[in-house]
C-alpha cells in the first residue's frame, strides 16, 4: 500500500480558485548555468519571465451574460510580463512566488 503525502502548498493550491478571466502562475526558477556550463551568479540572473499555469478562472463574461474561453490552460508554460501580476502567499508555500495576472497580461504560450 502506497501513501503519498500532500504538502500544505498544494493543499492551499487546490482550494485557490482564480475568479473570472484571472490565472495563478508559478514563476519558474532561473538557470544557474549556461548552456556551456559556466556557473552564474544569483545576482547576475535576474528574474526569469517564464511561468507555469498552476490555475485558470472560468473566463470573463461579454456583455450578453456569455463566458469567454480562456487562452491558457493549468500545466502551460507561458511568457510573462516584466511587471505586474499579484503575488499571491499561501499557507506552507512561502519559498514559491505565485502570481495571479489577467488572462489578457499574459503575452504568449511557450
């Protein structure tokens, strides 16, 4: 019998349901090391703008009462902007930078 355990992040993550057009993102962690193998440090890194879709709201309403679809999907890697987004702190999952932006902030697929 297997038992696996389930952090308080992702217990938290699984209650966090975006409202509307919004999209919780993980930031994905900066490459330490050049394709060439040469070490950088953390301060020449910066922030990285690429995310992981973690959660997607049910999309925004037109002005017919219809839903609009949503572009992006849990589990798709995507191009954030340089700024904005909302940080979001969750219980047990203070080390994780999770933002929450708009559907239309989001600038592409990966």
């Amino acid at each position: 019998k297997t038992s696996m355990r389930v952090t308080g992040a992702a217990r938290s993550l699984r209650r966090l349901v975006p409202l509307a057009d919004r999209v919780l993102v993980k930031r994905v962690a900066q490459e330490s090391k050049t394709a060439g193998g040469i070490l950088l440090p953390e301060a020449s890194a910066g922030k990285k703008n690429e995310g992981e879709v973690i959660a997607v709201g049910p999309g925004a309403l037109n002005r017919e009462g219809e839903r609009i679809g949503m572009q992006v999907a849990v589990g798709d890697r995507v191009l954030l902007p340089e700024y904005g987004g909302h940080t979001v702190k969750l219980d047990g999952a203070e080390d994780e930078e999770l933002l929450l932006f708009r559907d239309e902030d989001i600038l592409g697929k990966l």
